[in-house]
C-alpha cells in the first residue's frame, strides 16, 4: 500500500460504504481479513446436483492455491515490536497495550518455528479436507482410476508451500483410497503455468506492475486519505498512549514507520493470526482481534483488496493486462478435457497448486462471481459498488474445480469454486435450463476454442 495526497471525496465515499461491511463475526467480517482469510468451503456436498441420467464421472482437475501460512516474513513483527521496545521503555503502553508485544513475540516465534512462508498445521488441514470431500464426491471415478490404470498427476509453481500443498493433497487421496497409490508418479514444476506472474510469459505485467503511472497513483489515492490516517489512530491508540501515538504520527520513527506502515503492520498480524491457529499456545487460536476495532480491520481489509484487485483482478475497464497471462492455465484446463474426450490422455486427475497471484487472474478471465465487474472509468474500486473481495475470490486454500462426465460420446462439465456448483459465465447455455452441467461443446465455443 503506497501514500500521496488525501482525497477527501474518495474517504467520505468509503467511509460510507463501511458499516454494512464492519461489523458482525459473519461473511463481512471475513471480507476484512482480505486473500488471508482462511478456507470454508462453499457448499455443503450432500447438496450437489447429481448428473443426468446415464453420465458417469470420467475426470476431475483443480486449480487450487496453497493452504493457511504463517507470513512470508518477519517483517511486520519487526515493525511493531521497535516502537513497542521504545513505548514500554518510555511508559507509554496502555494496558491492553502490555499484552500487546509477547503476543506478537509469541505469533513470530510460532510463525519462525513453521518457517516463514510455509504450511500452517491449519494448512495442511484444509487441503487433507478437501481432498477427501473430492473423493467423496467422486468415488465411481477414482475406483475406475486405479482398476484402469490411469494416472494423476500432480503439478505445482515449485514454490514451498505450493510444493507441499500437492504433497499433502495426495498424501490425503491415498489415505482415503489405498488403491489410489501406484496412480501417482513424481510431482511436477511448471512455473510458466502456475507462477506465471512472475515468469517469462508475464513479462508485459511485470513492467506495467512496476511502471505504470494510473496504477500507481490510483493506489496511492486509495491508501493515502484522511480516513485511512484516522484509523491508524484508532489502531495504534489501543496500544500505545495518545502522546506516543502523536510522535509515531509527526514522523520521530519515519526509520522504523509511519502512522499508517505501523497500522497495517498490526493489521496484518491480525489478519495472518488465524492461519496459524493451530500454532497458538492453546490450539484455539490467537486473540488478535482485540487490537483492532471491526471498522478499523475493515478498512485495512479494503485497502488490500483495491491493491489485489487493481493488480491483480479486474482491474481497469479498458485494460487486461493483470489477467490475460492467466490464458495458459484457462487453455491447461480445456487441454485436458479435451485429451480426455479425444481419447488422447491417460489422466484420471490433473491437480494443480499455485497462489493467489494466479487464482485471482483466472478468475477475472473466466468471469467467475464477484470477478465479473473491472472498475468503471472516473470510479474508484470500492466496497460500496464492487463485489469484488479477496476473501471471496482468493482466500488461503481456495479453488476451483472441473468434474467431468460421460455418457456415450457426450462429455459435460461441472464447475465448483471453493466447492460450490456454479454457473460458467454468461453467455455459456446449459445443458438444461437452471443446471450447472455443460457439455463440452457448448463451453469450447462460449469460450471460443478454436
């Protein structure tokens, strides 16, 4: 998040949008904890449309970003337990303050202990989760896997925790169907496909990332307005007294944070805190939402979602530089389909572990829900007029799925996101009217595969 000049017009419009966002322990309430809100799936499984009459479940792939983390790094710890030092060595904590600095310590020595970026025990929980919901779901298909002979293959960005999500996803299947075992052959890398953010193949966003002067100052409009600078009062008053709170604000530690640097900073240990539940003291989880009001959490959690959404998502209306690198994946998807119904591939199940930074593109590029809607030209992205929330789109472990079915030489599609049976986009017709099953045909021109 970038700072420049307030803009008053933009900060009464937000704040506005707020509380219907701010409060509550429900989906709103989720919205504030951004791309780091924690896995739930969509839907419950005993609810699933069956297929129609005499289609069978021939293959399934997913496109799955890794489970719950602890941070990429120390960073934010660091920031906040500085000017701690400096405050409790001043006598300028409040009392709920106090608490304040051994619960980070303790947070960051868990956090060290997993190893920044890796797989929370959360983590590995949610993927062993919905790999078994998978089996569940399909059981006729991965009993025909292993009588048959055919193979899953598992695919990652190479990347620790993406790695070890396959790892843990498979490990899973197996433990659900021991037959399940010889299917596997050796985990792949592809990075050109699932890390093509920052690949040979995202070139062209990697320069309009770090160059581009709408996105920047958009980002900077956002972030650097009155609003977010009353929060960060908020924020920091809880835990360090009004005097010290007006120090860190007049700029006496620029070298360890601004007001607002030090505010996300405790924002963000707030939002990674539940991925790392099961690293808490108690296994019950870390009580950081005290340091934080609700509308205060909201407000950092909006900052980050027009950060991912301007770079990531739908971003400019005019503009799809942030999700047309995710065509190969989208291609990668109807590819093994269509191996499939070509009798050309030997896959049972295609399974695919990236990041946010790839579910989010192909998300937009797909039109899926809450994805559909880029910012209107002369509009800000916002809560009040966006769907768009991280926590929706890209939540830690989030997913999407293609089951696939046969009857005869008809293939249909079932897509599911976070597991939940949802339409593909507008303008693709079902195979009944209300159905969420489409024959393959019908989705290759809809998405004009030619």
């Amino acid at each position: 998040m970038k700072r420049v000049t307030p803009v008053l017009a933009l900060g009464a419009l937000l704040l506005a949008a707020l509380p219907a966002h701010a409060t509550g322990d429900g989906p709103a309430r989720r919205d504030g904890y951004g791309t780091k809100a924690v896995y739930s799936p969509g839907q419950d499984p005993r609810t699933y449309r069956r297929p129609p009459a005499g289609y069978t479940a021939v293959f399934t792939e997913n496109v799955s970003r890794h489970g719950s983390r602890s941070a990429t790094d120390a960073e934010d710890g660091d920031t906040v337990l500085a000017l701690w030092d400096r405050a409790a060595a001043d006598g300028q904590l409040t009392r709920l303050g106090a608490e304040f600095g051994p619960d980070v310590r303790a947070l960051e020595a868990a956090m060290s202990a997993v190893g920044y970026g890796n797989l929370s025990g959360r983590g590995k929980d949610e993927l062993r989760a919905t790999a078994v919901r998978m089996d569940k779901r399909l059981p006729g298909l991965f009993s025909s896997i292993a009588r048959n002979g055919e193979k899953i293959d598992v695919v990652s960005s190479g990347q620790g925790r993406a790695v070890d999500s396959g790892t843990v996803f498979a490990t899973a299947l197996t433990d659900a169907d021991p037959a399940l075992k010889t299917a596997f052959g050796p985990a792949r890398v592809d990075k050109d496909l699932l890390y093509f953010h920052k690949s040979a193949g995202g070139a062209d966003y990697q320069k309009w990332l770090a160059g581009d002067e709408r996105l920047a100052s958009t980002l900077e409009s956002v972030t650097d307005q009155p609003a977010t600078h009353r929060a960060a009062a908020r924020v920091l008053g809880r835990i360090f007294a009004p005097a010290f709170v007006r120090r860190v604000t007049g700029g006496e530690f620029s070298a360890v944070a601004s007001d607002i640097t030090a505010a996300e900073a405790v924002y963000n240990l707030y939002a990674i805190a539940p991925a790392m539940s099961e690293e808490s003291p108690d296994g019950r989880g870390w009580d950081f939402g005290r340091y934080l009001a609700p509308r205060d959490a909201a407000w950092f959690g909006y900052l980050g979602d027009a950060e991912d959404f301007y770079e990531k998502g739908p971003s400019f209306a005019d503009s799809d530089i942030t999700y047309r690198m995710a065509g190969p994946l989208l291609d990668d998807l109807f590819r093994q389909v269509e191996a499939k119904r070509d009798g050309t591939g030997t896959l049972g199940a295609e399974l695919r572990f990236t990041h946010a930074e790839e579910i989010i593109p192909l998300a937009a590029l797909m039109g899926l829900p809450g994805s559909e809607k880029p910012a209107r030209p002369g509009r800000t992205y916002t809560w009040a007029d966006n769907p768009w929330r991280g926590a929706g789109v890209a939540s830690l472990a989030s997913n999407i799925q293609w089951d696939v079915f046969r009857k005869g030489d008809d293939y249909l599609v079932r897509m599911l996101y976070d597991e939940k049976e949802i339409p593909f986009k507008a303008g693709c017709k079902p195979f009944s009217r209300g159905s969420t099953f489409y024959r393959l045909g019908e989705l290759e021109k809809c998405f004009d595969r030619r």
